[in-house]
C-alpha cells in the first residue's frame, strides 16, 4: 500500500468508526476555539531559533474538543476522552505553527499500519466468531494499544484543569546548530483534578465548555508549555511508550488565553481551522516517529473532506 492509499484508508476508517457528519472533524468534533497570547522563557531561546520562541509576544488561537467523533457527545461521556487541546501559534511572517495534545500520555500504536488495523478492528468489533473481532486479536499482540484503551480516563473538572501531552517527538535546533529532542507537555497553573464516573454521568451536557466561560470571565487562562527532553534510553521514533517523569523539563514559555471566539464565528472557525503536528517552522524539524508525517496527510484529507478548500491560519 503506497503512502496516499494508506492515508485515505485511514481517514476512512475514522469515519466507519464515528460516521459522517458534515462540517464536523472526524474526530474531536465537539469543541471550543480561544485566543490568547504566548511569551517564550529565556530557556527556549536557547533550545531553538523557531519565531516563536524568542523575546516577542505572539498571539494563540486554542482548541479544547472531545475525543469523540460524534459532535453530540456529552463532555462527561467516556468517549469524550482523553479531550485535547490544540494550539496555533502565529509568526511573525504571517505562517503559523500548531502544537496538537492530548489528556493522555502516550497514543495507541507507533506505526501508520498499525494505526490502520487498530481502527479497521474498533469499526468491526463485536463479532460472535474469531474472524469477526479482529480488535481482540489485534489488541492480543499489542500492548500499548491494549493499555491505551483499557486505562482509566476520568472526565475533568476542567478543560484548563489537567495536562495535555504531545505523543510525537521533535528536534529543536538552535542558532548555534546544537539539536535537542522533547515531546511537548501543556500543564495546567492551576490543576483541578478530575470526576468519579458517576459525577461526570451527572453533569450537564456542556458542563466542561460552561466552566471554561464562566473561569474566563473571571480572567485569563494560564498554561504552562513545557518540553520533555529525550535521553539515551528514548526511542523517540514510538509515540505509543510514555518516557520516564524523571526525564529532564525544560520550560518554553507561557500560554494566556483570554476569550472565546464569539458564539456566532464559533463553528465555522472551527470547520477552518486545520490544526497539524506537521504544521513547523524553521528551528523544529520532525523526529524518526513515523506518525507525524501520518498525522500530516491524514488532517488536510480530513480537512478537504468537510468541504474546507481555503483553511483558516489564525
């Protein structure tokens, strides 16, 4: 299977698993768009010449969203989660750069034709015979997948409460040329903790995107961006192993987010609005992990397929 048919058959199998729904992403289809600005540390500076990361200011436009495929689905459901949390950083030559997280540390598998046979097994699961659970035989031979699925992920009490991970690795390069390899991380000032499945089977519908209007109205949103930094022992080429917490941090700067796109723009920014890990400036290069140029041509399919010819850069 060459590279572009392998992409589309995963966008397709995205879609058999949440099905059609027009204008919506295929997955993370529920979700809310914020602008903000971000200020890098010093330390950043000398991690990598990227734009945004040196001494000015640059203004963010950030995503919360649902795990789920189904725009309907309720902020406490289960397939809510793990939520996410993409950002857009705007250059100053007018280009941007995203950053695309999540609230789980690790991604299911560490290859495009893993990934396509995990999802190809979740669409068909539910068979009475062996050949008609592909997923369970899948799941048989890989644990990280297994683990990913099976691991407990409590609903929040807060978009802006808990941490996202960045699962794909990245080489930052500095003016002097040195090169370093993290993961991203997007930590919370202010950590809120998380519900019991039965609180988060009683909250209202929307009760994470009503928290997040009701917390800035009461001021700005601080997030902390951190870097993971690899060591030898990181194979940063599989997304699907989590490193070590004992691994070196390195603090890049700081996000203020300040209001939400008003009700009206909300959708069809969304709908615009193509988030990519691949999206990257000068002083970030892509690592070994296979997935990144995956995740690359699978989001502009997904972003053609809703129907979006010019996409939104802010």
């Amino acid at each position: 299977m060459n590279q572009d048919t392998l992409y589309d058959a995963l966008l397709d199998a995205l879609y058999a698993t949440f099905g059609q729904h027009p204008g919506f992403r295929v997955a993370h289809a529920k979700g809310l768009l914020l602008s903000g600005t971000f200020v890098a540390s010093t330390q950043a500076r000398t991690l990598s010449r990227a734009a945004h990361l040196q001494d000015e200011p640059v203004a963010v436009m950030a995503r919360f969203s649902n795990f789920s495929g189904l725009p309907g689905t309720a902020d406490g459901d289960p397939m809510a989660s793990p939520h996410g949390l993409a950002i857009r950083f705007a250059l100053p030559d007018g280009s941007s750069t995203d950053i695309v997280s999540h609230s789980f540390n690790g991604f299911p598998v560490a290859t495009p034709q893993a990934f396509l046979a995990f999802l190809r097994g979740i669409a068909a699961n539910g068979g009475s015979t062996p050949d008609e659970r592909p997923l369970q035989a899948f799941l048989a031979t890989h644990a990280q997948a297994r683990a990913f699925l099976e691991t407990p992920k409590p609903a929040p009490r807060s978009y802006a409460g808990i941490a996202y991970y960045g699962v794909n690795a990245f080489q930052f390069i500095n003016d002097e040329g040195q090169l370093h390899v993290g993961r991203y991380r997007i930590e919370p000032m202010l950590a809120s903790g998380v519900l019991s499945p039965s609180q988060a089977a009683a909250m209202p519908e929307d009760y994470l995107q009503e928290e997040l209007a009701a917390r800035l109205a009461a001021g700005p949103i601080r997030l902390r961006l951190v870097l993971q930094l690899a060591t030898a022992r990181d194979n940063s080429a599989d997304g699907s192993i989590a490193w070590p917490a004992s691994n070196p941090q390195l603090e890049l700067g700081e996000i203020t987010l300040e209001r939400l796109v008003p009700a009206a723009d909300q959708l069809q920014r969304q709908q615009r609005m193509g988030f990519n890990p691949g999206n990257l400036p000068d002083g970030i290069s892509p690592s070994a992990d296979p997935m990144i140029k995956a995740r690359q041509g699978i989001y502009q399919r997904a972003l053609l397929r809703r129907g979006v010819t010019s996409p939104a850069d802010d």
